[in-house]
C-alpha cells in the first residue's frame, strides 16, 4: 500500500505556535550577532550550564561532560546572544563552534552576507530551510546558516566570482592566448556550456524546476574539479530565480541511460550532495536516477555513504517513462527520455550588451544604499514582531519584506550575468519566469544580433499578470509544492533494492490549495509565473487564502 505524508506545516504562513516562535527566537539570534542592543529572552543569564537531568538528548553524554567554554572561548560573540544561545541549550561544543565562526565572520559583515544571499527570496523561507534542516534546533540552525554565509562570502565567493563572471567570462577566457589554470578553468566551463550535459527545462507536475544531466556525456577527464564545481554553484544559484513562491525545491534528473564506468566522477557527486546537505538545505525536491544500469549499483552503495537520511529519502530509481510520467507529464518529457516533447538543448552565446549593466557601479551603489535601509527597516520591524508576535507592525513588515524583493530584481542586471535561461526568456525579471517560451522566429534572432538593445526598447507589451503554474498542472491544484512525495512502502531506499528494480512513487501529488503565502498567483497565456512575497495575516500561523486562478 502507498504511503501518503500529510501537506508539511514548517513553511511560511504553514507554522505551528511551537514553530513560529522558533522562528522568531532565530531571527533574534542572527539580530543580536550584529546589533548588541537587542536583548536576550526573559530570564536568560549568560552562565554556561549543562543541559538538565531529564532533557538530555540521545547521544549527548559528550556534551555533558564537555568543559565550559572559558572567557576568551567566548570573547566574540556578543553577551545578549550568549545569553540566548544558552536558553536554547547551546552546549560547550556548539558555543565553540560558534565562537570560531564569529572570529572568521564578525556580525557586520554576517549582517552584509545575509542581506547579499537573500536575493529576491522571502527572508522567512530562507531562515526556515536552516530551522527544517536542524530539525528545529537553534544553536545547530544557527552555526549552519553562518557557515553557509561563510562560504558563500569567505570561501566559494559566489555572487563576486561566480554569479558576476559567469557564462561571458568563461566563453571570453577559455579563448585567450597561452596556456594558464584560469584559462582551463575557463574551458572547462565553457565546456559544461556548450556540451548539453546539464541544462535546466520546463517544471514537473508540481511547478518545481527541473534539472536534466545526461550522465553518459560526463567525462571527468576533460575539465579541471574547480570549472565543474563553479558550473554546479553557478546552477544551484541560478535555479533560485526559478523557485517561484510557493515552490522552493528543484528535481534533477540523473539520465543513467548508457551509463559507464568512464562516467563516474564521486568528487563531483560528493561536491553536489555536499551543496544540498550544508549550503542550500531543503532546497531539493527529489533526485531521479533514470534508467540506471545494473553497473550502477556499486556506484549507488558508495553514494549511499555520504548522503544524510534526509535527502536520501528524496532520491527515487525510475526506470522508463511510465514511471516518469508520475512526476512529469508525458507532454514535457523530452523524447530522448521516452516521452513527447520534442525539444533540444541549444545553447545562446551572450552578447556583448549583456555586460553595459555590470560596469554602472554608480547605479549599482544606488539600489544597495536602498537595500542596505530597507535591510535595517527589516530587523527594526522583526525587533518589533519578536517582542510582541500579535503586533501590527507584522503588516508593515510584510510590506518592507516585498520592497527588498522589488529591490533586488532591480539590482539583479548590475550583480549578476545574464544567463542562458535570460536570453532565451525563461527568467524575465521581476520574479516572472516563463518555463516553456515560445521560440523566436529566424528573423527575430538575426535582429537579436544586429541590435540588441533596440529589440530590447520595443513595444513589447509586459506581462503584468501573475501566476504560479505550469500548464499541464491544473488538475494538481490540491496539494502542497512543498509536500514531501515518498514511494511505495515496498520500494523504499534501504540499500537493498539494485537500481534497475521499478520503484513506484505516490499518486497522490499535486498543488495544495493553501500556498505558504498569502499572494494572489494567475496564469496568464504563456504560463508564465510570478513570484510576490508577504504574509497578510498577523499570524505566521495563520492558514492563507487559497491562490486566485486567472
């Protein structure tokens, strides 16, 4: 018999009372890393305590008898947040953890990173990825959200390095002269480009997109670990500007079709599942191993070893369209996996235009100071709402939560490089994405190149309808983006099944009515869909309305 999960609370507008107050404890957490003056919970002391006989977790006799941390252990982090990590029963070894991240990333700049991630997504969501991911533990959600800014800021530099050079600087170095590791990096990239074997395509049935990697075209040999590394990063921030509100996950397909052992590449593997487990928690939906060979089976039980339950349980084996067709309709299938959509990745070489934008620094600076006040009004009003949950200041917030996310697509062309999915007009701006864009005609394209930014100026009438669907999902408005979608009871992943075995997933999928926000989400003509933030009950509790259909 199928098992069937119950719609998730833990997202925005879907949280219990024990949930929205973790919630708002975590945002008092983060406030306090930089803004000394927000105080500690009632009844909090900084005094470094052992957790209480009769609370203590499974597997927590090392942190019992785990020394205090001493004063200099603890000389970075601000007392007001001591006090509340203490509260939350922060132990010796978290506080520690702590400490060392504070040193490496002071609350100032940990204030700059997280404004700079947040991009245009709801700043709740983002909070609640780390919460869900830590099973609503504050001190651990905390230490990951930090370390996640870290390396986004410290280590990878993604949005400097990666989101700001991009597919133009990769296509421009891999063909300068001489040889050196930045123009093999570059290659490499390129490579990843131009080659199709992984592309983003369409959205399955309940509106997440969906990620297509033919394995059979990876050779690890013809490109160095950073260029494939950087192509990873560059798709898991890409992908962002696809997660349309409600949605907040991505599927990606693993075509094992003629799969060898020439394919495998476990430092790659390692690197995406490490991406999803520590730096974009809960943002995968579920991982398809399509059409896996009997060889794969070694591989599976290697990969097995490294992967937290958690995302192990969204790993499925499909084999076939049939199968497929339960989480894609037939009609966005691509052919090549035995469906009916009749479509090839191509991929769009940027133009020179595309980098104007990116060199206005003036007006770059101009929208940050307006991020950087819209950034204080933020924690101003979350101060407010922490201190009294039932406040009105809740409306004003939600408003100051949709003006950052206005902000930042008004900030976007000058921070990041236009992508394939831009030039071909799947990303429009604004948090309008159209999965499935008419193709141009010839003449259009021949324009497109002979002038650019005329095209761009044409009476080309906006979309300013929004919505929240792909097409073929109206019969699936019933269910929850968000919900988790498991397989049969008898085909659960255990390790013991070999990956060419049939595993069978719930029928019972689709859209939920209640969506996490309160927004209205229409479907225009050409599918395509809006995202808008903001919670319009003063209760993050509080059930929303349904979606308006257009």
């Amino acid at each position: 018999m199928a098992t069937h999960t119950q719609p998730q609370s833990g997202h925005v507008g879907k949280l219990t009372a024990s949930e929205g107050q973790k919630l708002r404890e975590f945002w008092r957490i983060l406030i306090q890393s930089w803004d000394t003056s927000m105080p500690a919970p009632e009844g909090a002391s900084g005094k470094v305590k052992s957790a209480p006989k009769g609370h203590r977790r499974l597997f927590s006799l090392g942190r019992a008898f785990a020394a205090p941390p001493t004063p200099e252990e603890t000389s970075a982090i601000p007392p007001n947040l001591l006090a509340t990590l203490k509260v939350w029963d922060a132990g010796p070894g978290d506080i520690k953890t702590i400490q060392s991240l504070m040193v490496k990333f002071p609350g100032v700049r940990l204030r700059f990173a997280f404004l700079a991630a947040l991009k245009q997504d709801h700043p709740d969501a983002l909070l609640l990825r780390f919460l869900r991911a830590e099973k609503w533990n504050l001190p651990k959600a905390w230490i990951k959200f930090a370390a996640s800014l870290n390396w986004r800021i410290n280590e990878y530099k993604v949005d400097k390095e990666v989101m700001l050079k991009g597919e133009a600087y990769a296509l421009e170095k891999s063909q300068a002269r001489g040889i050196s590791s930045e123009k093999k990096d570059a290659q490499g990239f390129a490579l990843q480009l131009t080659s199709g074997k992984a592309f983003f395509h369409g959205c399955d049935r309940w509106n997440r997109p969906v990620c297509i990697v033919r394995v059979r075209s990876h050779d690890p040999n013809t490109q160095t670990q950073k260029a494939i590394n950087d192509y990873i990063v560059y798709c898991m921030e890409t992908v962002r500007l696809l997660q349309v509100s409600p949605v907040e996950t991505l599927v990606v397909v693993f075509d094992l079709t003629s799969f060898t052992l020439a394919n495998w590449d476990f430092p790659s593997i390692k690197f995406v599942i490490d991406c999803f487990q520590e730096n974009y928690p809960e943002s995968l939906g579920a991982m398809i191993l399509y059409n896996a060979p009997w060889v794969f089976s070694g591989m599976w039980k290697i990969i097995q070893g490294i992967l937290d339950p958690v995302v192990a349980a969204k790993v499925h084996f499909i084999n076939g369209a049939q199968e497929l067709e339960k989480v894609i309709a037939r009609d966005r299938i691509l052919k090549e996996l035995g469906g009916d959509e009749d479509w090839e990745y191509t991929y769009v070489e940027p133009g020179p235009e595309e980098k104007e934008k990116l060199k206005d620094k003036a007006a770059r600076d101009v929208i940050l100071a307006e991020r950087e006040q819209l950034g204080d009004e933020l924690f101003s009003l979350t101060a407010e709402w922490i201190a009294n949950p039932d406040s009105r200041s809740l409306y004003s917030r939600n408003d100051v939560i949709e003006e950052l996310r206005r902000n930042y697509w008004d900030l976007d062309p000058y921070v990041r490089v236009r992508s394939i999915l831009d030039r071909t007009g799947i990303i429009k701006g604004d948090g309008l994405v159209d999965f499935y864009p008419a193709p141009k005609p010839k003449s259009d394209v021949i324009e497109d190149d002979i002038a650019e930014s005329e095209i761009a100026e044409s009476e080309v009438p906006e979309t300013e309808v929004p919505g929240s669907e792909c097409p073929e999902n109206e019969a699936n408005e019933k269910h929850d983006p968000n919900e988790e979608h498991e397989l049969d009871g008898e085909h659960e992943l255990d390790g013991e099944h070999e990956p060419d075995e049939k595993h069978e997933l719930n029928e019972k999928h689709g859209l939920n009515e209640k969506h996490g926000l309160n927004e209205k989400h229409e479907l225009n003509e050409k599918h395509v869909v809006h995202e808008k933030h903001g919670v319009e009950s003063d209760t993050l509790n509080e059930t929303p309305a349904p979606p308006v259909a257009a």
